[in-house]
C-alpha cells in the first residue's frame, strides 16, 4: 500500500468511522435485541394460560358440543322434507276447495 501520509491518515479516519458506524448499529441491536426478550418473557405466561384454557376446552366442551350436535342431527332427521311439506300445503288447498265448493253447493241447493 503506497501513499503519502495524508492519505494514510485519512484512510484510517474512514475506517475509524467505519468502525464507529458498525459499534453504533451493533448497540441498536443489542438495545432491539434485550427488549424482544423482555417481550418474549411477558408473553410466555400468556402462553402458557392459553395452552391452559385451550386443554380445558377441550377435555370439557368439545364432548359436549359433541353430544349437542349429535342431537341437534336427530331433531332435524324428524323435520318435514321440502315435498313434504309441499305435498300437506297441496292437500290443504285442495281440502279447503272442496269445502267451497260443498258450501256454495249447499247455498245453491237452499236458495232454490
């Protein structure tokens, strides 16, 4: 490496301020580094309560949900089919015609 003393003095100074730009960055990560595992150590607690609950859920819900659904699947196995209902609506109409029809005949018959 050739240069006057200048130089070599100036390439120092750069590389001292490279230095000191990379120790400035290196104690930003350091400082993020000691706060996500501050971070991180409040949330484990929280973890843990909600592996707690999550387990409760499942060992007291989750049979009983079972058992609600399992009825809730027999009550709608007894509920009227759609052509089912269409066919009671159908008769219904068709009972409610012959009901007139016998009321106006019946009328019909008096008035005369």
């Amino acid at each position: 490496m050739q240069g006057t003393l200048g130089e070599v003095k100036q390439a120092v100074l750069a590389l001292t301020n490279l230095v000191e730009q990379g120790r400035t960055r290196m104690d930003v990560v350091e400082k993020s580094s000691s706060d996500i595992k501050a971070a991180l150590g409040r949330l484990e607690p929280m973890l843990g309560r909600m592996d707690d609950r999550a387990r409760k859920l499942e060992v007291d819900t989750l049979p009983k949900l079972a058992t609600d659904l399992g009825e809730l699947k027999g009550r709608v196995s007894q509920l009227p089919t759609t052509i089912a209902i269409f066919t009671y609506m159908g008769g219904l109409v068709a009972l409610t015609i012959v009901l007139f029809g016998a009321a106006f005949g019946v009328l019909k018959y008096l008035s005369h």
